[in-house]
C-alpha cells in the first residue's frame, strides 16, 4: 500500500487534540443539490475580498509556515484566511484561521484532497 507521507502527517495534524487550534476544510460541498469534493486551497491575509492571496512556501508543495504571517496579520489588524475550493463549482468555504495556528497545508492524491491549518 502506498501512503503520501505529507497527506499522512497532515492527517494526523488534523485529528483529535491537534484540531482544537486549527481548521480543516470541508471534504465536500453540497451547491444546486449536488456534493463537489475539496480540490485546493488558498491562505490569505485579510479577507479574500481584498485579494491579499498568499504564494505557498515551496514550489514542491502547498504549505505555508505561519508564524511570520501571523505577525503581519496582527500588525495590520486583520487575521488569515484558509479559502477552499471545490471541483466544478464557483463556490467556496472561508476558515478563518486560528492566531495559535502554526502552518497550513493542501495535500492530496488521485482520490483526496486535504487542507487545513494546526
């Protein structure tokens, strides 16, 4: 059995203890009585009506390291966002992401895409 080692951590990230000071997308979203699965996701400061879209810290994956962000964030007075997307829909879910949270991540495979932040 093959297992996408950062979709694991991620995972294990997410679940139990680790999700009281984070946010994980939804895995799908229900528009015109149909469910669309989660396809990505993007991080941003400020609302994302103010286009402040953050670039991932890698070109090799979707993962941001939050703590400089953070601070930029509460200097200017605004907070992050985590918006996800879903495939073949416009619609989407907006997490504000937690002050405690440390890093964000989008992993996936042919068959799940996970995002979330801890």
């Amino acid at each position: 059995m093959w297992l996408n080692k950062p979709a694991v951590l991620l995972a294990a990230l997410l679940c139990g203890s680790a999700l009281a000071a984070g946010v994980q997308c939804p895995p799908t979203l229900q528009d015109g009585g149909k469910p669309h699965a989660l396809a990505s996701a993007s991080l941003f400061e400020g609302p994302p009506d103010q286009l402040a879209d953050l670039m991932p810290d890698s070109d090799n994956a979707i993962r941001w390291a939050l703590p400089d962000y953070q601070q930029s964030a509460k200097a200017r007075g605004t907070a992050l966002y985590l918006v996800c997307r879903y495939a073949k829909t416009r619609q989407t879910t907006t997490l504000q992401v937690p002050a405690a949270a440390k890093s964000c991540a989008v992993t996936g495979g042919r068959r799940k895409t996970v995002a979330g932040c801890v």
